[in-house]
C-alpha cells in the first residue's frame, strides 16, 4: 500500500516533537514542577499519536496485525525512555544527581520498547549489546556525576549567580547579625520567614542538608516572578545583574551571604532551579526599621571583622 510522503513526515514530526517535549519536561522539573508535568504528558501523547499513525502506514500487514493497543503501550514505553535518556544528558551539568539515573533508566526503558515494537529478532548479539552499553552508560553517567561533585564550577550552566553576593540595595559591610537557614530536598527553607533591620550587617549561612544543589535567592516579588519565568523557559541569566542578592550551595555544604538593606521593605525568598520554586521553595524576608526589631530574638553575632562576600566563592 502507498501513502503520502507528507503522511510520513507527519508521524514523524509527531514522534520526534514528543521526544523534544518530554526531553523539555526532565530538563525543567518533571519530577517536581506542575508544568513540567503537563509537557511530559503531551509529549507522551504526541509521541504515540506518531506511532499510532505509522502503525496505520505500515507496509507490512505483519505489522498492522500487532495491534493498535500494543503499537500505543510500547510507543508510549519508547518515548518515555528516549525522553528521559536525551533529556537528563541535556539536563547533567544543572542536575548531576538526578540525571545519574535519569540516563540509564532511560537507556533500560528503551532498548525493549524499540526491540518489541520494531519487530526485531532479539538474538544473543542484541543481548550482549544492551549489557554493555548499559553498563557503559550508567558508568558513565555515574563517572560525570561524580565528577561534577568535586567541580562545582563546572555544574549547574542553566543560569549564572556571578563572585559577589552584591545588589542595588545590598551591601557588604561588617556583620552584626548571623542568620542560620536550612534548605533540604523537601523544597523547603528552614525558617521560611525572615526579619532584620534596616541598616543591619546580616550574615546568612545557608546549610543545603539536601541531595540535590539549592539556591537561596532574594529580591522583590516582581523579581522572583521574573526570575522564575525565566528559569521555567530555560533562559540562562544572572540574578545579581538583574537586582537580586543570590547564593547556591551544593549538596552537604554550606555558604554564607553577606548583605544590608538600606531602606524598609518586604523581600521574597526563593530556589529558583528548575521545579523548586514551583514545589513551594520560597519564603518571606521583612525589612524593619532599626528601633523595631527584638534584640532578644537576635542570634549570636558573628566574630569581629565581618566578611567580604568578595572574598567568597560559592
């Protein structure tokens, strides 16, 4: 039987346009963010919408007997699989933790689908193939996210946080005030809700007790918002640059963040990585007149001396 080439490039389009969509999902949160949620799903359903209008363009009749349902439940295997193994290569330098596993499963998902799908003869070759690669790939895989552990400065290329934990509104100056803030995996701050002075030297150290990297960004609501946006959209960009005071911590480790609001205000908290902020990685910091705030409430204050943040890689 003979149909169209625009038929073909048709499902083509449709398998193809799935991958890319789930691909996208793993890269910005598929297992954390609401909207990645949704992409992966309508990547999944144009990826079998392809496969089941290929079914129907099949040559052979051996392949059309295979079932619409079967052609549907194994696409739908394929291009979860193909989704997650291109989606966590593209996503290892921001996420190295996750797309360790990520990669393999991905790779394990799809070398039966393609293999029950296509119809092919599975054979000791193809066996010892599957073995091979896959050990490759999740040595592999393992190999770089450890590797990545030890160089930070080479993970997390998605968006730029800059040396200096510098803004219009925050300076460094010597610190009066220490504040300890927690981050874990449960995308949560600990506490969620700050307060200081105006005027005030704060030091934030920020623990990440998590397993995956953290930030801890602070700006005004428009800015979070923007911020997020961006981030949701895959848009690299500073957030120093753009007016915000910013720190990132990787897993098990602790950085500090030097500041000092000049005026009176209330400020946003947030993790802005990919599906954090969607979870509910965000919180509140209140900026009070200086006579206003409860010296009992004040934890210790910090050494003499203070702390340049330029003196700081994070």
């Amino acid at each position: 039987m003979s149909f169209a080439f625009q038929h073909h490039h048709g499902a083509m389009l449709l398998k193809y346009s799935g991958i890319s969509f789930i691909s996208g999902a793993v890269n910005h949160g598929f297992f954390s963010g609401e909207r990645s949620l949704w992409t992966a799903a309508v990547g999944i359903v144009l990826f079998v919408l392809g496969a089941a209008l290929e079914h129907r363009l099949s040559d052979s009749a051996g392949e059309r007997d295979q079932g619409l349902l079967r052609t549907l439940t194994l696409g739908t295997l394929l291009s979860i699989g193909l989704g997650f193994f291109t989606g966590g290569l593209q996503h290892f330098p921001d996420s190295p933790a996750r797309s360790a596993w990520v990669v393999p499963l991905g790779f394990v998902l799809s070398v039966p689908a393609l293999a029950l799908s296509g119809g092919l003869a599975w054979r000791r070759s193809s066996a010892v193939y599957a073995g091979v690669l896959g050990a490759l790939v999740a040595g592999a895989s393992y190999g770089a996210w450890q590797w990545l552990e030890r160089h930070p400065e080479w993970a997390n290329g998605g968006h730029s946080h800059g040396e200096e934990a510098a803004s219009a509104d925050v300076t460094a100056l010597p610190v009066t005030r220490v504040i300890e803030v927690r981050m874990d995996d449960a995308m949560r701050f600990g506490p969620d809700t700050l307060e200081v002075q105006a005027g005030q030297g704060v030091l934030l150290r920020v623990r990440n007790a998590g397993r995956v990297p953290h930030e801890l960004v602070i700006g005004t609501a428009e800015q979070i918002r923007e911020h997020a946006q961006q981030m949701k959209q895959g848009q690299a960009h500073d957030h120093h640059a753009a007016g915000a005071a910013a720190i990132q911590v990787e897993p098990g480790k602790t950085g500090e963040l030097v500041m000092r609001f000049a005026q009176t205000g209330r400020f946003e908290i947030a993790c802005l990585i990919p599906g954090h902020y969607e979870a509910g990685m965000r919180g509140s910091l209140t900026v009070v007149p200086a006579a206003a705030a409860a010296t009992s409430a004040r934890p210790p204050a910090a050494k003499p001396g203070g702390h340049d943040p330029s003196t700081h890689k994070h």
